[in-house]
C-alpha cells in the first residue's frame, strides 16, 4: 500500500516536472516545424538566472514569499529576452529550410549558449533552495513529501489548461493552429506568420525557462544540467506525438509513471524505462500518439 | 538539393587516397587524427547515405558501437587478434544488426526514423552500460592485433595501423560509389522526393530504403572496428546520441556531393575541435558552434560546394 | 590559460634568476588534463586546476615547506598547460605528447579516460601520473608491467570497504542496507565494493533496495521515496558533484537522514557547497586522508592555507589529490636527480613520499600505484558555525587496501586476507 501511494505520488510529481519541460519543445515544433535542441540551454538559462536572482532578492533580505513573484517575473522576463533574441537573431533567417538542417543549427547554438552560461557564472554549483523548503513537508501515508513538488504538480496543470485554453479559444491561438494546419494559406487569408512565428518562439522558450526557474530551488545548478534534459524531453514529445499540447501531457504522465514503477519495483532496468516507452509506442503508433493527421501530398 | 555527378567519383576517390599516402607522412598526432575520422568518416557517410533516401539515422552509433565491440571483444576475451578476422566480424555482426532494425524500422520517415534510431541505440546504451563485465562506461581495452600471424612491434604499430585503415577507407568508399550507381542506390534520392510516385513505377520503396539501412550499417560497422582498432579502447559512448548526432552533423555539414565529402568534413570538423582544445579550453563548445553555423549559413549545400563551386567557375 | 601559464613562467623565472640555488634549465611541461567543461568541471576540475596552480605557484618561488622547499622541479621551474577531459581524452593525450611535448603528463579523474590513455603512456614512453580515477583496474588488468605510469591517488576500492568498517564499528545496525549509486562505471564498482564488503565482514545485511539513476539525473524523488519505504537502517551512496548535493536538497528535507545512517563517500566535498542543508551526523568521507581529516602537519596547513588564500574557499579533496600528485612527481625526479624519464621513472617505483595528506606509499601495481588510509566522520558545526567532522576514525592503508598481487575484488572475496587493521 505504502509502495503504491509512492508510486502514485512519485510519477505525478516526476510525470508534471516533464511536462513543464517538454511542452516548449512541443509547441515550438508544432507551428514552426522547428526541433529545438537549444531547448536545454534555455532550460539550463532558466536555473541560472532563478539562482541569481534569488541570491540576490534573499541577501536583501526581503520576505520569502516574494520569492515566488520573483521567480515567476524572472522566468518570463528571461524567457522573452532569450527567446527572441534567438529567433529573430538567427532563426528568423532559415525559415523553409530543411527540417533536419534546422536541428543542426539548434544544437550549434545549443553549444553556444552552454559555454556562454559557462562564462557568465562559471563551472561552481549554485544553489537557490529557500523556495524548496518554505513550505515543508505534508506525509501521505507515513511517507513525508515536499509541498513544493506537489504545487509544481499544480502548476503544470494550471499552465497546461491556460495554454490548451490560449490555442483554442484566443485569436492568437487560433491563428497559431491556423499557422500548424497549413502556413501557405494561412499567410494567404492574411496572417501574419512571421509574428505568429515569433510569438511562439518566446513563449515555448517562456516554458523552458520556467521549467528551469522551478527546478533550480531543489537541485544544484551545475554545467549540463541542459544536456540531461534534451533527451527526456524528446522522449515525452514523441510518445506524445510532436505538436500536441495534450500528447506532452500524456506521454510525461506515461515517461513519469514508467520511471516511478521501475524504481520502486525494478530499480535495475530505471535507465532503460523511457527509452523503452518510446521504442514501444512508437512501433505502434510512428507518428506518436496524438500526432495530427496529414494528408500525403501526391 | 545538390545532384551528384559520380562520373567525377572515381576521381575524388583517388584524390582522397593520393591524400591518405601524403598523410602517411604527417606529425603523429595529427595522421592518429586522420586516422579516427577516417574511421568516423565511414559513419558519417552511411549516415550521408541514409539522408539521400530521407531517412535521418540519430543512432547510427549503435552500429558503430557494434562493430567496435564486436573486435574488442573477440580480441580480448576470446584471443582473437587477427586483424582480418575481427574486422569482417564487426561487419558482420553490423550488417546482421542492420539487417533486423531495417526490417523493424523501413517503413519509418523522417523526424520518427529519426526518433526510432535514437531510441534503439540509447537501449543499447543502456545494456553496455548496465554490463559491468564489459567495464559499464569505462569500456574495455584492446589487445595488441596481429595479421596473419605477424604481430607488428611497438616500432611499427602506428604505421601498420595506419595504413590498413587507409587501404580499407579507400575500398569502402569504391564500394559505397558502386552501390550509388547501382539501382537500389540511384533510387534513394526518389524515395526521398516522392514515394507514391516511386511505388506507381513499380519499385519497393520499402525494399530500397532497408538496402540503404544495411549498407550504411555495414560501412559503420567497418569504422567501429577500425576505430577499437586504432584507439584500442572501446566504450558505450559510441553508441550514444551525442555520437550518433555528431554524425548527423558531419554529414549534413560535408553536403552529398560526394562519397569522400563525409570523410574530410569528418577530419576537418575533428581538427576545427582540436584547435577550439587548444585555442580556448573553456570555450571550445562554443567555438564549434559558431564555426557550425557559420558553415550553415554561408555554405547551405555544405561544405563540398566549395568544391563543386570551384568546378563550375 | 596561455597568459596565466606565461606570466607564471616569467615570475619563476625572476626568482630564478635572484635565487642562487636554482640551476639554469628550460622550464619543465607539465601537460594537466582536467574537467574544464560539463558538470564535473566545477566537483573535480576546479579545485585540481586550483591546487595545482596554487602549488606550482609556490614550488617556483620555493615556499613549499620542508622536503620540498627547494625552487621548481629538481632546480627546474614548472609550467602547467591545462587541457580538457571532456573532449576526446587518446586525441588529446596524444597532442599534449606529440605535439606539445610536455615533460610529464599528470591529471585525469574518469576512470574511463585513465583506462584509454594508460596503454597510450606505455606506449609512447611518456612519464604519466593519474591523480584520480577510481578503478582498481589500471595496474590490475589493462596495463599489469607498467614502466612509466603511476598513479599517487589511492583507488576507489578504499572508499566502500572503509565505509562498512566505519558502519560496523559506530555501531549502526547494519540489518537493512540500501545503496544509491550513479548507474555508470563508479557507481556500480563501489556499490559492487560496499556490498562485497558486507559479506566480508559478515553483517548478515539484507539488501533493503539498490536504486542506480542515470548520471546527473538531478531528480531524485521517487529514489527517495524508496529509500524511505525500504526502512533500510543504513544508507550508502557513492553520488558526486551536483548529484550529491541535489541528493542532499531533495532527502533531507524528507527525512531520510533521520531515519536512516546515511554514509557519503565523497561527502567532503559537499561539506563547504551545503553546510546548512547537511544534517548533523550525516557520515563523510573525503576519498582518503584529506581536508578535513589531514594529519596536521606543517605541510597539510600550508596547503591548506595557501589555497584558502587565494582561493577564498578550503581546499576539497580533489585539490589535495593534485597536489600530492605534483609532489611525488618531485620527489621521484629529484631522487633520480636526472631528466631522463626512465631513471624518473625507476626512482617513483615503491617511493615513500610525504604529502599534505601524509605518507603516500608507491606500494602495490608493482610499485606503481600508490596506497593510503581512509577515515571517516559525522557531520557537525563547530562553536563558530563552521562545519566541521566528529566520531572521526581512520583506517590504515593496510587495513583499506588489497595486498600487491591481488586484486581489489577478489580481495574482498576472499574477506580482506592479510588486511591489518588496529
């Protein structure tokens, strides 16, 4: 009983942290058909960035509740700078290129931006971990867990309503699904693509970000932490089919669950548990599982 | 997307062995650097390959790996030094590789080959990571290796190795020309362009693209094993993403104009790296980055239309 | 790196020029690889860079106390070239050999890079110190009839079987066991090594949960969440660098430390990042004799001193692994009293040299690798609020390590034959 209430709890906390990790690199891919492997330097910005501005809000001195505004200003801030400085200083100028030669030059400026974050704050860890225990603990069961993750758990559900809610129901949004249907004619009923395209830059860039601004208060931010994250997050957005908000959800649900049973139940195999996930679903469904239809072009 | 001309083939690859004799004859540092992206260069061509009919392999390592522990394997733990023997059993056992994943894997395109691949040859990342009796990530070392019963001194070592990855180097990519001139090889480039058109002619889109995957298997496995050979040092992270994606990015980085053109974007990539070491030991990432994008945005056929430039002016 | 290692070689070179002592001689090469990038650049990479700096710094002005207060290297001055681990460690070694052609190799902290570039420094002859790395398997099986390659730092084969001694001998129940290691090379050894151990000394442990995460995972809760749920009594982990300390982030907070005797093999070294989120009586170990379990000696306190001095920080073992790397590089050329790598060589075989970390003893790997004790500790804060070590016990190089001749695992199979401990 007690292994189950921590294999429930384990995989929604691991499953939530994912989706705030993956659905940048989701959405990215879905309007701009763009693979973002820079999405892990963003990420990795994102901690930084929380590390720094929380040294310096709590040698202030200030409340600690604050802590959580700042974080949150910070993470949007920071996501929009980075975003469009990214997409309008280098991406803008290889729209319509070879969807694989765009991986190239995200994982080149990946490269850039890792070793920038290196000059800027150096090889040493940083650690931001007053927000991870302002709210202490709560046991479920005799088995003690961090408020904190569970509000992350809340968050993501949260933010991934007000972005499914964004892309249905906002004109933004809907232009943005217009843009994923079809760009050509999108462009031809009037609009404006480029404005869309940078929009969604910054905000899939807004949510790596914020998935690194999260993590930094329970972990020690280190050179790599970004590299670590590409790979799941590719896991998740591929069992979830690349594009779909809901398919980020499900395939972290699915990616944090198989990780939570393996290490309760089978701790040898853990490493292998998302790969396997991903091989498994994408045999059966190669488009993962809420990939959009599309017509083959003859 | 730049057409290959390959009556001219021939020709580059005898530049690439006039190259390799002058190479013989470079610092030892850099011909052992020569030699390892020789090695990775055939990689990096059966990923070029795969790229020509669509498919855009991010784990071609695992067929690097395969064969580079076939030899290590055989050599240290069942006494088999024969050079001749090892290699054609990281062939071997890369082809049969390939032969099984491309049956799995044919009828995959683009993003989710691509996604596949990647998955697959991080499962065999992890069970060599898992195996601690092949050293987890420290890998295993390699015995001296012998030919035919000789056994090259310490003197010698260096020179004999080189030359045996050259010599096998310039015959892989013969083969490779041969099998792009041939029908299963020109009828890539149309899988990649379109495949209802190609199944409405007759051919097997299917049957075309799982002879690409068992070549470029094959040719990987080739440099695996010339790399355990060369290094004598085998471990995981050949067969792990950062590996197969630093292929992916040789391949898209030299352009396919040519067999050779992974090969020396292999080298001069692996050179651009050492120099960013050297140069900048804290900045080399980002050295290489630029220089990436840089060759990107100036060079969108990659870097083999510098030469197809050249030949049209 | 280049300025820093040229304005270094132009002081040495003024001290040179005053001192009367210092012979006349081209500077010696020192080629340094390190972890200049990726997450084991800040935990291991840094402080190296640093001691070795710090020390070499000190050896060219000749300000290192007694026996090495002599200028430089054998009257030569020392220049460090610093290269990256990361990249691709044979390419690289083969540069700093070939293409540089330093005098001496030393660093290296992966066990995978010690392992490729170890027959490499036979090979090519070239005068080769591993600071690091923790595989026993260096003299035991890749390379057994070293000439020109040794290691000063012990293996990490010291690390688990101290850990069991101090478990057993503080008195913890050692019932229930539970391990959390980094699922790669390292983890696996010194969980292999720990449990190994348990049956030596037969605990009569059952093995409560093993949890292996990926390397550099950095989430840890649903491991905690089963160390938890095992009630294990006794807690092993052999985690580094940010691991560690996203480790200690994540289960203090929850509890595990309080439930269960938590030991951390290179807790040291989280000591000064996390001195407020260590729990007090949380086990450290530093690896061997260093920081904050150094013998004190005047040597040890320089270091110490001089490091914090121009550092801001106390040294972490790493750092001490470099300088006593350094130093028994000195001690074997100036008993040789030659620039030849052959007679250098001869002379490091089975020496017994001093260190800030105390007596290193070439002692095993046909005297190529060097053996030292271990000593472990609780976590405490002293009157000032500085963390500090209590319940501290050491255990000899004898007791710790395999015997010349037999391997580390087959050693503690065979439940430490011929180990000597008080």
């Amino acid at each position: 009983m007690l292994k189950f209430t921590a294999i429930m709890l384990d995989g929604m906390n691991y499953a939530a942290w994912l989706f705030l990790v993956a659905v940048g690199l989701t959405l990215i891919y879905g309007v701009m058909r763009i693979l973002n492997i820079a999405h892990g330097a963003f990420y990795a910005i994102g901690a930084y960035v929380c590390a720094s501005a929380l040294g310096v809000f709590y040698a202030a001195g200030l409340p600690g509740a604050l802590a959580f505004a700042v974080m949150g200003v910070v993470a949007l801030v920071a996501g929009v700078i980075v975003g469009l400085a990214v997409e309008r200083g280098v991406l803008r100028f290889l729209y319509g290129r070879d969807e694989v030669l765009m991986v190239l030059v995200t994982y080149a400026l990946f490269l850039i931006l890792e070793d920038a974050v290196k000059l800027i704050w150096g090889v040493e860890s940083y650690f931001v971990y007053q927000p991870y225990a302002y709210f202490g603990f709560i046991e479920i069961n005799g088995l003690p867990y961090q408020v904190y993750d569970l509000m992350i758990v809340a968050l993501a559900i949260v933010l991934g309503i007000a972005l499914w809610f964004w892309l249905e129901r906002s004109r933004m949004g809907r232009m943005t699904t217009a843009v994923v249907a079809d760009r050509e004619i999108s462009a031809a009923m009037g609009i404006n693509v480029t404005r869309i395209f940078a929009t969604t830059f910054a905000i899939g860039t807004v949510f790596a970000v914020i998935g690194g601004v999260v993590t930094a208060p329970k972990i020690s931010v280190t050179p790599g932490i970004g590299a670590e994250v590409i790979i799941l997050a590719f896991a998740v957005v591929v069992v979830g089919g690349l594009g779909s908000i809901p398919g980020a959800a499900i395939g972290a649900l699915f990616a944090g669950y198989a990780r939570a049973m393996s290490v309760h139940l089978a701790p040898a195999y853990e490493l292998f548990a998302i790969y396997a996930v991903m091989a498994v679903v994408l045999a059966i469904r190669p488009h993962g599982l809420f990939a959009r239809a599309s017509g083959r072009k003859i | 997307m730049m057409k290959t001309d390959f009556r001219r083939e021939p020709l580059y690859i005898a530049i690439l062995a006039g190259l390799l004799i002058l190479g013989f004859f470079l610092p030892s540092w850099l011909r052992f650097l020569l030699q390892t992206a020789m090695a990775g260069g055939l990689v990096a061509v059966g990923v070029s390959l795969q790229m020509r009919a669509g498919l855009v392999n991010f784990g071609q390592g695992l067929y690097y790996a395969l064969g580079g522990y076939a030899v290590g394997m055989l050599a240290a733990q069942a006494g088999i030094t024969d050079i001749f023997l090892l290699l054609i059993a990281a062939v071997v056992v890369s082809t049969v590789a390939g032969v099984i994943l491309g049956l799995l894997l044919s009828r995959y395109r683009e993003i989710f080959y691509a996604m596949l691949s990647l998955a697959v040859s991080m499962i065999l990342y992890g069970l060599l990571v898992k195996a601690a009796w092949l050293g987890s990530t420290d890998g295993f070392n390699i015995p001296s290796l012998s030919y035919l019963g000789w056994t090259p001194s310490r003197a010698v070592r260096p020179d004999v190795y080189y030359i045996t990855t050259a010599i096998l180097t310039v015959l892989a990519c013969l083969a490779t020309a041969r099998y792009l001139t041939s029908g299963a090889g020109m009828l890539c480039e149309a899988v990649a362009e379109n495949e209802i058109r190609l199944e409405y002619l007759g051919a097997n889109p299917r049957k075309v693209a799982f002879i690409v995957i068992v070549v470029a298997a094959a040719l990987s496995g080739l440099g695996g094993g010339l790399l355990a050979m060369s290094t004598g040092h085998v471990d995981p992270l050949m067969t792990n993403w950062t590996t197969s994606g630093g292929f992916v990015f040789v391949a898209l980085l030299a352009g396919r104009g040519s067999t050779i053109a992974p090969m020396i974007g292999f080298f001069l990539l692996e050179l651009v790296r050492n120099y960013a070491l050297d140069l900048a030991p804290n900045a080399w990432q980002m050295i290489l980055g630029a220089v990436m994008l840089m060759v990107i945005l100036l060079l969108p056929e990659g870097l083999w239309s510098l030469v197809e430039r050249r030949r049209k002016a | 790196m280049k300025l820093e290692t040229l304005t270094l070689g132009l002081a040495g070179a003024a001290f040179a020029a005053g001192a009367a002592i210092a012979q006349d001689g081209e500077p010696i090469e020192l080629g340094i690889p390190v972890f200049l990038s990726g997450a084991a650049s800040g935990p291991f990479g840094l402080p190296q860079q640093n001691g070795a700096n710090v020390l070499i710094e000190a050896l060219n002005a000749g300000e290192v106390p007694a026996p090495y207060d002599t200028v430089g290297i054998n009257g030569r001055m020392v220049e460090a070239t610093y290269v990256d681990e990361a990249a691709d460690p044979v390419q690289e070694y083969r540069n700093l050999v070939e293409r540089e052609g330093v005098d001496a190799v030393v660093g290296y902290t992966s066990s995978g890079n010690c392992k490729a570039v170890a027959p490499l420094a036979e090979q090519l002859e070239q005068l080769t110190v591993l600071v690091d790395c923790g595989t026993p398997q260096i003299f035991e099986s890749v390379v057994t009839d070293p000439t020109y390659l040794f290691r000063t730092g012990p293996t990490g084969t010291i690390d688990s079987v101290g850990a069991v001694r101090y478990l057993v001998d503080t008195g913890v129940d050692m019932s229930r066991v539970a391990g959390i290691n980094q699922n790669y090379a390292w983890g696996q050894d010194a969980w292999a090594d720990f449990t190994g151990s348990l049956t030596a000394l037969e605990t009569d442990s059952e093995i409560a949960t093993e949890q292996f995460p990926q390397v550099f995972a950095g989430q840890y809760g649903a491991e905690v969440s089963a160390l938890l749920t095992s009630s294990a009594n006794a807690v092993h982990t052999s985690f580094w660098g940010g691991d560690l300390e996203a480790f200690i982030l994540q289960a203090a907070p929850r509890g595990l430390f309080a439930r269960s005797a938590v030991v951390m093999t290179t807790g040291e070294a989280a000591m000064q990042r996390l001195p407020d989120e260590i729990p007090e009586g949380a086990i450290i170990g530093a690896r061997g004799p260093y920081s904050y379990f150094a013998p004190d000696t005047e040597l040890a306190n320089w270091f110490r001193d001089a490091y914090e001095a121009e550092h801001g920080t106390l040294p972490s073992y790493p750092a001490w692994k470099m300088a006593q790397a350094i130093l028994g590089l000195k001690a074997a050329w100036e008993k040789a009293d030659s620039d030849d790598p052959a007679e250098i060589a001869a002379a490091f075989e089975n020496l017994e040299f001093e260190t800030p970390a105390g007596t290193v003893r070439m002692a095993i790997g046909n005297g190529h690798q060097a053996i030292q004790g271990i000593a472990y500790g609780t976590f405490a804060k002293d009157d000032e609020g500085n963390p500090t070590v209590e319940n501290v016990i050491s255990y000899s190089a004898e007791c710790v390590n395999p015997p010349e001749g037999q391997t580390a695992a087959a050693w503690i199979e065979a439940g430490f034959p011929g180990a000597q401990c008080e």
